[in-house]
C-alpha cells in the first residue's frame, strides 16, 4: 500500500493526473534560486527554450551566458566561473552535456572539485521522433564513475524543482537528469526529497522494485496490479543515483529478499549496476534489472518507444514474477 | 615601463636558477617533460617576478591575479618558480611525480595551494580562464587573469571555442600567451598541423595580439603592460621561444619534449646553465 508519510499526489491513481515533463520543473526551480542566491549563473549552449532556463535568461540576463554550441566550452568555462565563486548552472542535452564534453568534466570539474551543476536533459529514449542521436541513455554510467559527482534522476518535475534548488547547497560537481516528454506529477510539495536519500512510496514485503526517473510511475502502477494479485511490492524511489542510498536498498533486499530495478537508461552503468555492486557484495539476492538491453533508441512517438524497449508495467510485473521464482528456488 | 639593467640581471639569474631546478627535478623523477619548461622558463620567472599581482604567503588572496596553465605538462617550470617565489620551500621540488607528493605529473589544484586549476588534457584551460574572467568583469574586479597555452594546444577544437567566446564577450581582463616553440610530441607544429598565420586567425576572432621574444624580459614584461591597456578586447601574446632553453644540446630539439635527462645529461645541462652556455668560465653555483 501507499506510504502515507510520502504525501503522493492524491490522483496518483486517476486517469486525469497531471503530466509536466521534468525539464519545466528544472526552470521553475532556476527562477526560485536566482532569487534566493545571487551566486548562481546559467550557461547555454543554444538551447534555451528546450532547456527552460529562457525565463531565467530573461529575469537575470547579467548571470546568464549564452555559449553557442559549444559543450566543451560550456564545462570549462563552467569550472571557471566557479572557480571566482559562482554556482554555476550548464544546460544542454544530455547527449552533449555530458555526452561530448565528458573530459572536460572529469578534468575541469570533478578533479578541480568545483561546484557546478551538469543539467542533462532529453535524456531517456522518450525524447521520442529525434532519434536515437538525441536520445542520452549513457549518461548516469558516465556521471557515475566519476569521484566527486553526485547524480540526481528526479521522478517528476516537482522532484526536479526540489532537486534543482538543494543542490545549490552542496558544495560539489553534481549531475542532474532530466526528461524532454511530460511525465506524470507523482509527487507533492510534502513529498520528501532529500539528496542522497532513497523514499519508499510503496510499502511491501515480498519483493522491491527500485526505480529512478520516470519510470518510478510505472513502478508504483506495477505494485498496485500486484497487490491486487496478492503480491506485497515494495516501490522505492531511488532519484540519488550517486551516492546511492546503500542503507535504504540494503534493508529492502533484507527483509523482502527480491529486488527489480527499472530505468530509462543502459542496463550497463545505471541504477541497476548501481544496486547490483552493493547487494552483490554486502546482501546478495535475487536482481532483475529492467533497462535498454545494450542498443541505441530509434525515433517514434515516446509511449511507442517505452513499450518497444520493454519499459512498461507488463515488463516490470514479469521482472516481479522472475524474482519471485528466483527467491522460492533459494529456499 | 622600464626596467633597470639591474633588475633585468636579477631576473635573468632567477631564470637560471628555475631552469637548474627544473634538470634537478626531472633527474630525481625519472619522468616528464624538459623542453617546454626550460623554453617557458623567463616568461614563469617575469611573471611571478614582476607581473602577476600574488602573495606566496596568501595563496588565497581574495584580490590575486589569476595564473591558468593551460599546458599542464610544463609544471616542472611552475613549481620552480613558485617555490622560489616562496609558496613552498624549495626542497619539496624533489618530491615531483613522487607518491604522496603535493607537485603530482600534471597539477591538480587542491594538491597545492596557489595553484589555479587542474590541467594536463590539453585544450580546456583557455576555457577555464575565461570563465574566471567573465565572472570577474560582471563583478567589477580589479584582479586579472593571465592564460599560458602550448602552440600544440591549438590544434584543439576546445581552445577554439574559448577564442571565439573571449572575443564575443570583450574579456579585457585576460591575457593569453602561447608559447610558441613550434615543437610537439610527434615533430615540429607546422608538420603536425599547420598553425600559420597564428596572429591573424587570433586577430580575425576579436583579439588584440602582440608577438613578443619570450626569453627577452624587456619586451615580456612590456606586452603584459600593454595588455593592461587595451579594453574592448583580450589579449594574446605570442611567445617565440626556443623549447630546451639555455641547454645547448637539448634547444629546439623535438625529441626533448616529453622526456627527462639521464644522470649524465642531467650534469652537463647543470654545467651548461651555470657556466650561462659557457659565457662564464666558472659555474657561479
């Protein structure tokens, strides 16, 4: 059942739940910190209007830097600015930034440990028509490996506005991932967010599905069909990939003894090889990892996208039922 | 501005100790780089001599001018001169490349204080100084940034981009120099990858560029005055120098770049620079 203390949208299970894409949450959490914090800057690559930081760009123009295409650039010049005491924001596509420019954020921002944010979006097959160049579904293994970095992959834009606003406050190089399509606002202003730190938004015990991103909707639909099936399904929301709540997804692998995580990304690198280092060394049980099984995205419309790549709730229930098995095999 | 003799001298003999440092260095790490340090060896002692605005004993000096090295290779010529300017005592220098030690292989800030930035990939420094001086335009001040790239550096697309963007947004506040030796790891630059007319694309990106003798203090010292001067561009100052300076078998030799001295290279290179190249019978050290 629905852990009450998460404060989930109250038509979290109704046909008219409102959908904004995350990348909307990203700019309105922007205009909240400029106010707050004179400190922060935007940088563009000639994306303002996809990125949402054009009302920013509008309200703050003398903190606002228009770099052109130019993403290696946009990073160092990035960890320039934050080096003479700025915050800065660097906005782009996530196959860009960090696609292309992934050395200079290695170098420049996470081996200078310098405060700037990496905002990432369109990432995630559901980009949809543009195809498989637009569509990053690498980019958290690249973030991931690097010290220093922390990685965000919010669930919803009211998440993304929340996330966007913290990491203000930490003083390191983080990640944030967002997506192009709307998605479903699953989460409330009393919704808990903090970075670093997993929510269970379904309370189970037979099984846990750990989600990130969008596909944390699809999640809690899949616990709710199994409930009704008599199945207990834990749904954690796991939008820090890196540091990865451990402690969180240590006790649900503990005491439900199954787990099956699902992103919009690799399976190679994400947030089920995130789990899967942990579990497999400290608890080991039963893991499926449900993701983009080692091929690039193609164009189509983001919901054809999603079932092609097996990114749906049928899928999830059948990774359910395969750590299931897996489970009563061991016992 | 004008220099006494006396002060040009001093320079001079500072320059030569740095360079002694760096044979020194590079013998007791068994690894790096000799030509470039040596090249750059006069511009590093005129600029943490005489030009740059720093307090060795106040690294993080809210009001210091800004050193980027870009070509992070070249170190060995960073830390000399740092340590005799006094951010950290000279008998650390021997520790270079070493476990444990605060002068790693290529600089990493953090490691060393006074140290701006982590550099070695080439190409990303440009960038990094641009950052720092648009952030201190927009707030007014005073402090600048000075910018030391490698001629090879200019086949990245990334020192590109940062041209383009200093020229875009006026960043008077900024010198580049680029070391102009004309050698890479693989052979000379105009064999690599053609760079001429190197002062005419720069011109053509909206910068204001000199081209200097980068081991003549006089004319070194100069063009950052200059700099100073012109405000509705940055600056470039293309430093002709001879890669392997003051080492006579080592000058504008290709194969020295990326290589550091046997103990037997290492001992008439010593002898070389404290003897000037022979201009003096007895080594003054």
């Amino acid at each position: 059942m629905l852990n009450d203390q998460a404060f989930l949208n109250a038509k979290l299970f109704e046909k008219d739940l409102e959908q904004v894409p995350s990348r909307d949450g990203f700019g309105e959490g922007l205009l909240i910190l400029g106010e707050e914090n004179p400190q922060v800057v935007v940088l563009c690559a000639d994306l303002s209007e996809s990125t949402r930081v054009q009302a920013f760009a509008e309200k703050y123009p003398e903190r606002f830097v228009e770099m052109g295409v130019a993403e290696q650039n946009l990073a160092s010049v990035g960890s320039g600015m934050a080096a003479a005491g700025k915050i800065p924001y660097i906005t782009s596509y996530a196959t860009f930034s960090p696609g292309r420019n992934w050395e200079q954020i290695r170098t420049t921002i996470c081996y200078n440990n310098q405060p700037v944010k990496v905002i990432g979006s369109h990432a995630g097959i559901s980009v949809g028509p543009d195809g498989a160049t637009h569509q990053a579904i690498e980019d958290l293994a690249l973030m991931r490996v690097l010290p220093e970095m922390v990685v965000i992959s919010p669930a919803d834009s009211l998440e993304a506005q929340k996330a966007t606003i913290e990491m203000a406050k930490i003083n390191k190089p983080c990640y944030l991932r967002l997506s192009r399509e709307k998605v479903p606002l699953i989460t409330t202003e009393k919704t808990p967010f903090k970075i670093g730190q997993a929510e269970i938004y379904f309370e189970g015990k037979d099984v846990t599905i750990i989600a990130t991103g969008q596909m944390v909707y699809k999640a809690l639909l899949a616990a709710k069909e199994l409930k009704e099936q008599g199945i207990s399904v834990r749904v954690i929301n796991c939008h820090t990939i890196k540091p990865l709540d451990t402690k969180t997804i240590l006790k649900a692998a503990e005491e439900t003894g199954a787990l099956v995580t699902v992103e919009e990304h690799q399976v190679f690198g994400g947030l089920g090889s995130a789990v899967s280092e942990q579990i497999s060394q400290k608890f080991p049980v039963p893991l499926k990892i449900i993701g983009i099984e080692d091929r690039f995205g193609e164009s189509g419309k983001p919901e054809e996208l999603l079932e092609k790549f097996g990114l749906t709730v049928q899928n999830i229930i059948h990774g359910v039922v395969t750590v299931l098995r897996m489970k009563s095999r061991l016992r | 501005m004008s220099l006494t003799a006396q002060k040009i001298k001093e320079l001079e003999e500072t320059a030569d100790l740095i360079r002694q440092d760096i044979i020194s260095m590079l013998l007791e790490a068994g690894s790096g780089h000799s030509a470039g340090p040596l090249g750059m060896a006069d511009i590093f002692t005129a600029l943490y001599f005489q030009i740059l605005q720093v307090d060795p004993k106040k690294p993080e000096w809210e009001e210091r001018d800004r050193l980027v090295l870009s070509n992070g290779h070249i170190c060995p010529v960073l830390y000399a001169t740092m340590a005799r300017v006094g951010y950290f005592p000279l008998s650390e220098l021997k520790t270079l490349r070493k476990l444990g030690s605060r002068l790693q292989g290529h600089p990493h800030r953090g490691s060393l204080p006074g140290l701006e930035t982590t550099s070695g990939p080439l190409g990303s420094g440009l960038s990094q100084a641009c950052g720092m001086a648009l952030a201190g335009l927009r707030d007014g001040v005073k402090w600048r940034v000075v910018c030391l790239l490698s001629d090879a550096e200019q086949d990245c697309g990334n020192t590109w981009e940062a041209a383009l963007f200093a020229g875009k947004y006026k960043l008077h506040n900024l010198t580049a120099l680029i070391d102009r030796n004309n050698i890479q790891i693989d052979g000379f630059t105009e064999d690599i990858m053609p760079l001429e007319p190197l002062k005419e694309k720069y011109e053509a990106f909206g910068w204001h560029v000199l081209e200097i003798d980068g081991h003549n203090f006089e004319a070194i010292i100069s063009a950052f005055e200059e700099a100073k001067t012109i405000f509705e561009k940055p600056t470039l100052i293309i430093a002709h120098t001879i890669p392997g300076k003051g080492v006579d078998f080592m000058e504008g030799k290709f194969e020295w770049h990326g290589k550091p001295p046997n103990q037997e290279e290492a001992k008439k290179a010593l002898h070389e620079l404290r003897t000037l190249q022979g201009k003096i019978r007895s080594e003054h050290q």
